[in-house]
C-alpha cells in the first residue's frame, strides 16, 4: 500500500499542512505514523479528505456539521460492511434498515443545509424584487 507524507496529500488536496493537522486534531482523519513520527496518508485517507472538502465546499458545512457528516459516514460505511459479510437473509434485511435510518440521517442535514440556502435566496429576490419596483417608480 503506497502512503503519502503529509506534503503530497496538502497538495493534492489543495490544504495547507496546518489544515490537515488541524483536521487529524477534531478526528476528521487519521493519518498513520511512521516510526519517527511522520504523518503518512493511505489513498483512502485522500478520498475520505476530498469527500470532506466536497461536503465543506459544495453544501457550506461548519466543522462541526462535518465532524458529524464524517461520523455518519463510517456509520454507513461499516453497515454497508457488515451487509457484505453476512449471509442470513434475516440479518440482511435488519442491516438495510439500519442502513436506511443512516442514509436518512445524512440526507437530514444536507436537506437543511438546502432549507437554509432557499431562505438565503428567497431574501436576495425579494430584496431584489424590491429594488426592481423601485427603480420602475423612478422610471
């Protein structure tokens, strides 16, 4: 398994080095350690940084709300795990609706993610609207 120091992975992510420590430091990651102390990055540790970035990005999530979007995450990566690994049928169909709940869960926040960003925009059109009637009054 190839692993990266701690420079590779700031720049392929496009983070600083104090980013990434601080992201290991709240339990956004974490990375592996050589035997002198290095900081050593997995594949997998870049594209769980990337889904994060995207989520911080993309949906506007606080730490906070990415610390919980990365738990609920593993939840549903493990479940998913467990579904692999079990064969009995009753099993499977438990695990699917924990696995269910889960999903819920994470579409929970990104949908009020989405509330909070309609309310924004709502505000910028009526604002918007407003500035529009008054420009025609002067017209």
């Amino acid at each position: 398994m190839t692993l990266y120091k701690i420079d590779e992975v700031a720049t392929a992510c496009n983070l600083t080095k104090r980013t990434l420590r601080y992201y290991e430091e709240i339990g956004l990651v974490s990375p592996q350690r050589s035997d002198g102390g290095t900081r050593l990055y997995s594949q997998t540790d870049i594209d769980r940084l990337k889904k994060i970035i995207n989520a911080r990005d993309v949906l506007g999530f606080s730490l906070q709300e990415l610390q919980h979007y990365v738990k609920v995450t593993e939840m549903l990566n493990d479940q998913r795990e467990q579904y692999r690994n079990t064969t009995d049928e009753e099993e499977r169909r438990q695990q699917l609706i924990e696995m269910n709940k889960t999903l819920d869960q994470q579409l929970h926040m990104v949908d009020e993610k989405l509330n909070r960003i309609y309310a924004f925009k709502a505000d910028a059109e009526l604002l918007r609207q407003r500035i529009q009637e008054g420009l025609a009054k002067l017209n």
